[in-house]
C-alpha cells in the first residue's frame, strides 16, 4: 500500500517563505523515480489545483504561472521525497498542498498540509 504524507504547510505572512515536503512510502526508490511527480494546491471552495510538476529526470516539467519565479521543486529519489520551496508567498497561495505522481492511475491522497498566508 502507498503512503503518502504531506508536511511543512503553517500559518505564515505575506512575504514568508515555507518548504513543503512529500514522501512517499511503500515503493521502491525505482518505482518512486520513474515517475514525474506533481504539486497540487487546493484553495478555499475550488478544485485541486495543479502548481508544479517535476520530471522523473529533475526537470521542471511545469510550474503555474503565478507561481513561477516564487516556487522550486525538487526532488530526492533515495528519499523518496518531493519538495516545494515557497518563497514570497501571497494570500492566493492559501490551501491545502497535496502531490502524487503523474499517470493515469494516482496512488492513493495523502492528508495534504495546510498552507495559510495571512497578515
């Protein structure tokens, strides 16, 4: 069973900066780095949204405009880990982050970590 566990969202204000995490249990390393993996952002009353992807060679396979030049994401294959480095965060950056990989089938959510900017 895959497992995945969102951490690092808190209560920050605008202008701060945050580093979610995203490890992912119950896979091997090698199955872990096949896969892009993407960062997703629910707000209050929308859909997830889709924030960043990266590849499953470490490239930046996508990053939503209003969040490019603010956000970095990473990857550590041996950790099995994904990272969201957010800096010069905004109000619109409130919500819940959750990641999983990008195929046609998801693994199973994690409980995604709460995100909240404000003054």
């Amino acid at each position: 069973q895959v497992i995945i566990v969102e951490s690092g969202g808190d209560l920050v204000q605008p202008g701060g900066s945050l580093t979610l995490s995203c490890a992912v249990d119950g896979v091997s390393q090698t199955v872990f780095s096949v896969y892009d993996m993407d960062w997703f952002r629910q707000s209050p009353g929308q859909q997830r949204q889709l924030v960043a992807t990266i590849t499953d060679e470490e490239r930046v396979g996508f990053m939503d405009p209003s969040v490019k030049g603010r956000f970095t994401i990473s990857r550590n294959n041996v950790k099995k880990t994904v990272y969201l480095q957010m800096n010069n965060l905004t109000l619109e950056d409130t919500g819940v982050y959750s990641c999983n990989k990008r195929a046609e089938t998801l693994w199973s959510w994690g409980q995604g970590t709460q995100v909240t900017v404000s003054s």
